[in-house]
C-alpha cells in the first residue's frame, strides 16, 4: 500500500498535553477550555479518533455538549465509549463488516477498524487516494485504498438541520434512545430461540421413557436418556442465566440513559413548563420511567420474548396429537378476545389509580411546605377532611385496579385449567382408540402446560 505521510512524524507529546494523574475526560476539558484540541494527545487510539472525526462530521465544537458526553473519570476510552459519545453529541453509527476498498464514497467520512485491530479516521476519497487519520501514529495520510479487510463504522447525522424530520412527539428521543438495544434484542431472540428448543426436547425425552423404556422394559437406555436430560437442563440453566444477564445489561443501560436524558430535557425546558406543575406531579412523571427497567429486570420481558416461539409448541403438538393443538390455539383466540374486552378497562383503572397516587402525594408535600400558614389560619379540620377525602380516592382507586388485575388472573388461570382438562380428556380417547401413545399425551400435556 503506498502512503504519502502528510506529517513524517508524530507530533511530539509534550508535558502540559498529558497532566499525569488526570483521567481522559479531564485532559479533554482542559484542552477544550484552553482552546486547544489540535495539540490534545491521548495513547488510546479510540481517543485520538474524537476530535478529528467530530470536525469531518461537521461538529461546531460546542465544548458543553461534548464534555457532557464524556464518560467520567474513564482512564481509557473504548470503541463503545467512543460510538456513545457521538450518539450523545447526535451521531448514530452503525457497524458494517467491508474491505476498505470497497467503502462507497458517500459513506466518508467513517470510522475503520482493521481485522488486526488497527484504527483509522476515513477522511474521504478521491479517485485511487484516501485521506485518512492514523490512530496509532496520530497524524494524516493519504493512501491508496486495498483489500484490507474490518469494519466500517458508518456515522448518521440525527440533527433536524441535517436532513432528519423534527418530531413533535415529546417520546421520539425516547424511541430513538431505545433503537440504540435493536441489534441486543436480536441476540435475546436467539437465546431465546434456543432456550425453546432445549425446553421443547424435554417432553419428547418423556415421551421415549414412557413408550420407549417403559412400554418395553429397556433398563439399558434409562441411564443414556436420563444423562441427555440432565446435559440439556444444565444447557437451559447457563442460557437462562446468560440472558438474565443480557436483561440486566439493558435493563441498567437504559436506565442510566433515560434518566440523564429526562434530567436533561427537564433542565432545558422554558421555566413556564415546570411553574405550572407541582414537584409531586414532576416527580410522579419522571417515576414513571422506572417502569421501562422494570419490565427489563421482571419477568415481563423473558414471557415477551417467548411469545413468538409459541407457534413452535403448537407445531410439536400437532405432529404428536394431531387435532388436539386446535385446542392451544382456541386458548389463544380466548385470550385475545379477551384481552381486548378487558385490558383498556384494566389500563384505565390503572391510570386513575395513578392520579389518585399522585394527587395524594402532591398534598403531603403542600401540607409539609405550608404548615405554617395552615396553623395561621387554623385550618387543620379543613385540611385534614381534605386529606381524608384524598387518601380514600386513592385506596379506592388501588382497590379497583387490584380488582380488575384478579379478574385478569382469574380468567387466564382458568382458560390454563380448562386448556388442561380438555386436552386429557381426548387425548385419553385417543390412546384407547390407539391414535396416540401414553408417552405421546403426557409430552402433549406437558406442551400446553408450558
């Protein structure tokens, strides 16, 4: 490859450029303050990589915006501190596995790490010359591009004045900062996926010991089958586990990101925002967000991501019982005719269980900030009706919402019993008729329970 050096040599790191002691994010504020980035130096190329590529994306060095990206107290900075930073300072990447010859030049400039973990800033290109910022020499070069092989990281501009649609919708940061998880919900779904498979293997391993091992009174393969259950429990376990682990990543990275981004969008809106609401009222509305970490951390998310694979389980029971998976699917059918009677109803009383919280606590904080002027005017009965009136509405209120919750539970436990009940009772028709097997109906059962 033929490279014409722009600078023959690296310049030179000086004492004042690397205060020993100071982790990255402080060298770079100081470097920022003193109007001094073209002299900052870092050893992480990752770190060398900001500046220029901020400046070839068109970054107007707004000092504030970047220094509150930065990880604090980092001592070294990463390629996934690196591609947070920019989505913080508004650009998205996305990772593309491409040789270096073959990156369109509408894609400059971007970020390019080798097979061979060597780094570089792709300026742009021109004809058979790419200019490009070497991380590990940190200086500019132009070469002439090869195959090398890695990854090109491709940057988007999520500006409204590069193109992107202003939303008026307040939740679109909110979609945008969720977008972020997409390529780690895929991995989820393929855990997921496999965890299905582990699962749906232990009722057919049922099924050969009741037929199989039982029916012809084989001693000799009970050990081998009851071996291949115990590997395949331990494999569900340690996938299990890994993607509890998974949840709780997600889990705490979106809640580290909703909150600093609802700070921060509270912090920026016009005074007369926030006058007309109550701390209670603001607090109550920014709680509300604990409920995204608590659907990661719950059990909420593992029954969302085995959704899909129910069509697998019904698949299974088709082939072992035939007619009878008609009855998981009208189970199906009645839970979402159901659910579509019943959960706007639930969803509103959980709403105003949600006002009647609020409003209650919004009176302990008025009462405790206005004692004084209550004694003054000797309101306390007044204040105390009131105080009554409210805590009923919202006893009441959690009443009807632990009411409406039961009824849900209720019914979804019976639809289960019933599912159960029917299955048995014809899936033991059929073993008498000699359409199916005992160890075929309890592998069936065992399906529809799950």
């Amino acid at each position: 490859m033929n490279v014409t050096e722009i600078f023959t040599t690296a310049p030179a790191a000086p004492e004042t450029r690397k205060t020993p002691g100071l982790p990255f994010s402080e060298r770079l504020a100081e470097a920022l303050r003193n109007d001094a980035l073209d002299e900052f130096y870092d050893e992480s190329p990752y770190a060398a990589c900001i500046i220029p590529l901020l400046k070839e994306l068109g970054w107007h060095n707004y000092a504030r915006e970047l220094l509150e990206a930065l990880p604090h107290f980092s001592e070294q900075l990463e390629l996934v501190d690196l591609r947070n930073i920019l989505v913080s300072v508004g650009y998205e990447s996305r990772p593309k596995r491409v040789a270096m010859d073959d990156i369109q030049p509408e894609l400059y400039p971007c970020l390019f790490v080798t097979d061979t973990d060597d780094v570089f800033v792709l300026l742009k290109r021109e004809g058979d010359t790419i200019s490009r910022f070497n991380a590990q020499l940190q200086k500019y070069e132009s070469v002439s591009p090869d195959k090398t092989r890695g990854t090109a990281y491709v940057f988007t501009d999520t500006h409204p004045s590069h193109g992107m649609v202003a939303s008026n919708s307040g939740d679109a940061w909110f979609y945008r900062l969720l977008h972020r998880f997409k390529h780690l919900v895929i991995h989820l779904l393929a855990m997921t996926c496999l965890i299905n498979l582990v699962a749906l293997t232990v009722p057919l391993f049922i099924m050969v010991i009741y037929d199989k091992v039982i029916g012809a009174r084989s001693i000799e393969t009970l050990p081998y089958i009851i071996t291949g259950v115990g590997v395949l429990l331990l494999a569900d376990l340690v996938l299990r586990h890994l993607r509890a682990q998974l949840l709780g990543s997600i889990a705490g990275r979106i809640d580290y990101l909703i909150g600093t981004e609802t700070f921060r969008q509270l912090i920026f809106l016009p005074p007369v925002f926030t006058e007309r609401s109550t701390v209670a009222a603001q607090l109550s509305r920014l709680k509300q967000f604990d409920s995204v970490r608590d659907f990661f951390t719950g059990p909420n998310a593992a029954m969302t991501l085995e959704i899909p694979f129910a069509i697998l389980f019904i698949s299974v029971i088709a082939i072992l019982a035939g007619w009878l998976a008609i009855i998981p699917v009208a189970v199906i059918l009645a839970y979402i005719a159901f659910g579509t009677f019943w959960l706007p109803y639930t969803s509103s009383k959980v709403m105003q269980s949600g006002i009647a919280k609020t409003n209650k606590q919004r009176m302990l904080m008025q009462s405790m900030d206005g004692r004084k002027e209550i004694k003054a005017i000797g309101g306390e009965s007044v204040w105390w009706e009131r105080f009554r009136e409210t805590s009923g509405d919202a006893v009441m209120a959690n009443y009807k919402t632990f009411v409406a919750s039961s009824v849900l539970n209720s019914v979804s436990q019976s639809l289960m019993t019933l599912a159960g009940a029917a299955t048995i009772g014809f899936g033991t028709l059929m073993v008498i008729n000699g359409d199916m097997t005992i160890g075929a109906l309890i592998a069936t059962m065992a399906l529809v329970w799950r």
